[in-house]
C-alpha cells in the first residue's frame, strides 16, 4: 500500500517553517556539549517538535515507488513521513535530512531525486551546514558562503537557491545544471529509472543560523510534465 499519496497543500505549513530554528538549535547545544552532531541525532528534535504541533510522524519508511535494493543494498528510504493528527488524510509528508559535506554533493543530490519520485506529497528537503573552516563554509547576513576556491554555483545557486521570492521553475535537463547533471544520472541510474517527470518549482521555504550552524528547508512542487532521460537528447 503506497502510503505516501494525498493532496499537497499550496503553501508549506507554518510549523514547517520554524523547523530549522529548532534544528539549529539543538543542534548548537549538541555540539558544545557533546561534540558534532550526527544525522541520526536530528531526529529526536524533528520528531519532538512535529509530534507536540500537530503531526503524526514515522522514520525511515520505504520508498513506496522504488525497489532498488538490488542496487543499493536495501531498499530505499524516506528519513520522515508525516500526517496532520487533526485530519483524517494519508501521510502527505516526505522529509529529507542531511548535514552537508561538500565531499558527498552527491548523496544530496541523490536525496532530492529520491523526493521528485514519491507522488503527490509535500516533498522537503532540510540540509544541516557546519560553519567551519573545514568545509570552507562561514555565514554572512543568513547566507552560506563557501571559501578555499571552491564553487558551489550549480548546486546552490541553481539547484538549492540560497533566496527565493517565491517558487524557482527547473528541469533536470537544463543546461544550468550541467555541473551536477553526472550526480543527478548516477541517481537516476541507481534507482533503475530511465525516463522521469523532470519538470519542478523549487522554493526555499525558511532558514535559520548560529555562530555553529546554519539550516535551510527546501520544498519541490510539480510545475509541469516535460520528461527527463539520461540517456536522451532532452528539449
């Protein structure tokens, strides 16, 4: 039974948008007490903070439109699924959680492909950014900026826009995304699909910053049916 399916709403629910104030956070009181935290320990806050506003969520659910474990090694995952508890609906949400590591673009990019391919729900990505001189990043007025010479202009300013007025219309085929398209093939082909719906409005829903880290929501909404192949001269 595909339990990922219902409407999704044409606005992000407030109590998504204080989400990443919350992550961040416990977040930076994690890492002054304990040290880095890790992408299992987001979530107690996102589970604690849904689950006392509203929301009936559940982790690590299978993907209900993907059977890649020959692929992958297991069957592919969604980190959070959710419902409203005052409705009487299917889950309408697919959460995505990462903290970044400019090292693993790929594993992002990865994650939003596996969000485009779920039916109709409220698809949200929420990235975690250690400010660090590691990673080369530091904030400036609620915007990440990447130092050591390294470019993030496919991913960030093209792909996950760090400011948005509104929904930002893509196709995985566009010739701006040319410097991730490898990442978004080799998704495509880890979960066995050829042709996809490729055509979406991406919109940064909110973000939120310490002097440790810096957290922003994504969410993707259809915007068209324009199909997407690897392996075809898309137009």
């Amino acid at each position: 039974m595909n339990m990922l399916t219902g409407n999704s709403a044409s606005r992000v629910h407030p109590t998504l948008k204080k989400l990443p104030k919350v992550v961040v956070a416990h977040a930076t009181f994690q890492n002054a007490i304990a040290g880095s935290p890790s992408e299992s320990s987001l979530a107690y806050p996102i589970q604690a903070y849904l689950g006392v506003n509203g929301w009936a969520i559940s982790t690590e659910q299978d993907h209900p439109n993907l059977n890649v474990g020959e692929k992958l090694g297991r069957p592919s995952q969604i980190d959070f699924i959710g419902k409203r508890k005052d409705r009487q609906e299917k889950w309408s949400l697919a959460l995505e959680t990462k903290i970044y590591s400019r090292t693993k673009e790929d594993r992002l990019i990865r994650d939003v492909i596996k969000l485009l391919l779920l039916d109709d729900v409220d698809r949200c990505l929420l990235v975690v950014f250690p400010i660090s001189p590691k990673e080369g990043i530091s904030i400036e007025n609620g915007e990440a900026k990447f130092s050591n010479g390294w470019k993030s202009f496919n991913l960030f300013d093209r792909f996950l826009p760090w400011n948005v007025d509104g929904p930002k219309k893509l196709f995985l085929g566009d010739d701006s995304l040319k410097g991730i398209r490898n990442h978004i093939n080799a998704a495509l082909t880890a979960f066995g699909k050829e042709r996809v719906r490729g055509e979406f409005n991406v919109e940064l829903c909110a973000k939120n910053w310490s002097d440790d880290f810096v957290c922003c929501l994504w969410r993707f909404l259809w915007a068209g049916k324009r199909i997407y192949s690897p392996n075809e001269t898309n137009k």
